[in-house]
C-alpha cells in the first residue's frame, strides 16, 4: 500500500519512551529508546524518497537511487524464529537493489535467555537467513552493519540499500566478522567492516560498528582509554581503506572533497561521555560531527562503539544521506 508520493527520508529520533514506526502523508520517522547522551537528537537515513509504502511489517521509503526500510520485531521471547522471518523479508525486498548498511537494535542484547545470549540468538536468526538467500555465497553479500541494545521489549531492524554495486571491505587487523570462531555462538555475525558506493551522485562511505577488537578478542575490559584508542586505531584502518581519511577531521574536509561525515558513539555507561568526548575532541580538533547514545554493545566485554557515514563528491542539486 502506497502511503505518499511526496518528499522524505526516514527520520530517526532517540529519547523515546518505546519504539514507534510510523508514516505521515510527507514522512517515515522511527523513534528509539536510546538515551541520547550529547548531539543532535535526530538523523535523516537516505535521499529525499519519491514513495512511502507499507510492505506487511516493513515501512520502506524509496528515491532514484535508495530503498530504505525498517521493521520493528517481537522480542518477548527467542530470537531466532522472528529475526530468520524479518530477514527473509529483508532480503526479498532488496531483490534488484545492494544492501549497503543495516542497524539493528535488540532489548536485552547481553542477557542469556534459555541458554543462549541474546544477541546469539538474533545471529542464528540473520545467518538462517542469509544462507537461505544466497547459499554458500552469503558472505559475498553481506553489508555494513552494527548491533545494539535497546530499551523495551522490540528489536527494530533499518535498511539500507541502492542501486550501485557497493565495495564490501575487511580490516586486515581483524579477523571477518563471519569467520568468527565458535566461542562467539552457534553462527556468527553478518556483516562487513565497511562499505563504499559510488552513485551518480555521491560517493558514499559507509564504517560498520567498530569497536575495541584486535583479531577477534577484545580488548582493553574495563578501561574506557584502552578502548577507544583500540577503537580509533580500527577506525583509521578502515577510513583509509575507503579512501576517506580525512572525515575523522572537519577541518580536512575541505581540502579532501568530503561533504560531509558523521558518527555515532554508543556507550554502555553515560559516566564514560566525558572521558570519551575529550578523547575524541583531542583527535578530531571538534566533535560537532558526534552523537553520542547510550546503549549496550554486541559484546558484554566491552564498552564503546563508533560508526560512520560519509559523503564526498556531492553535486550541489543532491542531499543524500
């Protein structure tokens, strides 16, 4: 069902009291339960959209050259069965398009529920999936992406897809998410480290949920310093491996075409804002291009993650995000 054929992104505001996924006659917004911590509380994720829709459970926007979608999902009890259908839905509607970044949001993400952690429970889910869709091939397939707790009892999975060929890249200081070994659960995660595409447009950079990992271990339990530096240092590699070292730097942006950039830092305690914050305005000269939320991360060891979008060789007609 067609809801509007007029101009909108999917628009994404933090501090809500429970998850909420709706659309006006203009515009698809989802608001989250993530304690906003510092920056602005609200982000567009895609281009101006020609079409709003509803597809069963998934609300969907869609421009010249983005498909987004989200769906919230049940999270009362396992995950597995609710995640592997959202999935399958997923990967049907993005037929014909590249996924370039997926975020997902699961309550509890840590807690172990009938033997099982969360968040374990939502990999076997997304892995049953993908496998499902492109057999032994998945891993040729799999976006950017990140995972992270939330408030309430619904998981909530956005997308985002587009219609060129996108670079799927690795950091070469730790070990594929999909290779992960089997101390991280029954299936591993589905992601890769970062993503480019180059549209007619714009080129778009995309970093997946980086954290403190070396290998697959993590590093630095504990000490919030450790952590980011570790975090930073996994961030550097992967700027330069998609050709956009500079957007750690607004000062550089000029200089180096980036249009724009923006990262996202979700931290597990809100008394690590300050430390964090500091430690980003040292390497970053500012840090007016951070939001900061709170929120559990993937691994219960650990404490902080960081992901990004940037945007470069933007025509002054195009605001895509």
């Amino acid at each position: 069902m067609t809801i509007s054929q007029g101009h909108a992104a999917l628009q994404v505001t933090f501090n809500a009291e429970h998850v909420e996924l709706n659309a006006t006659s203009e515009s698809a917004h989802l608001k989250l339960p993530l304690p906003l911590l510092a920056g602005p509380n609200a982000e567009s994720i895609g281009s101006p959209a020609t079409k709003i829709w509803w597809d069963h459970d998934f609300l969907l926007t869609e421009s010249e050259t983005l498909l987004i979608g989200a769906i919230v999902i049940d999270a009362q009890n396992r995950l597995e069965a609710p995640v592997e259908r959202a999935y399958q839905a997923l990967l049907r509607l993005t037929q014909g398009w590249h996924l370039y970044r997926i975020w997902n949001y699961i309550p509890n993400i840590n807690e172990i529920r009938d033997g099982l952690e969360c968040y374990q429970q939502f990999n076997i889910g997304r892995w049953t999936a993908f496998e499902s869709c492109y057999g032994r091939h998945l891993r040729s397939y799999m976006p950017a992406a990140s995972a992270v707790g939330l408030g309430g009892d619904k998981a909530v999975v956005v997308f985002k897809a587009g219609r060129s060929r996108p670079e799927y890249l690795e950091n070469p200081s730790q070990i594929p998410a999909y290779h992960y070994p089997a101390e991280y659960g029954p299936r591993p995660p589905c992601f890769a480290r970062g993503v480019v595409a180059t549209c007619p447009q714009v080129r778009r950079a995309i970093l997946s949920g980086t954290a403190s990992i070396e290998g697959h271990r993590s590093i630095g339990q504990g000490d919030w310093a450790r952590q980011f530096q570790t975090t930073h240092q996994n961030i550097e590699i992967m700027l330069n491996r998609m050709q956009v070292a500079a957007a750690w730097v607004p000062d550089l942006w000029p200089t180096h075409g980036i249009h724009s950039a923006h990262f996202k830092c979700y931290l597990r305690h809100p008394e690590a804002l300050a430390l964090v914050r500091k430690a980003v305005r040292n390497s970053c000269g500012q840090d007016d291009h951070f939001s900061y939320v709170l929120s559990d991360i993937c691994r219960s060891d650990l404490d902080l993650e960081i992901e990004g979008r940037i945007l470069t060789e933007l025509q002054p007609e195009c605001h895509e995000t």
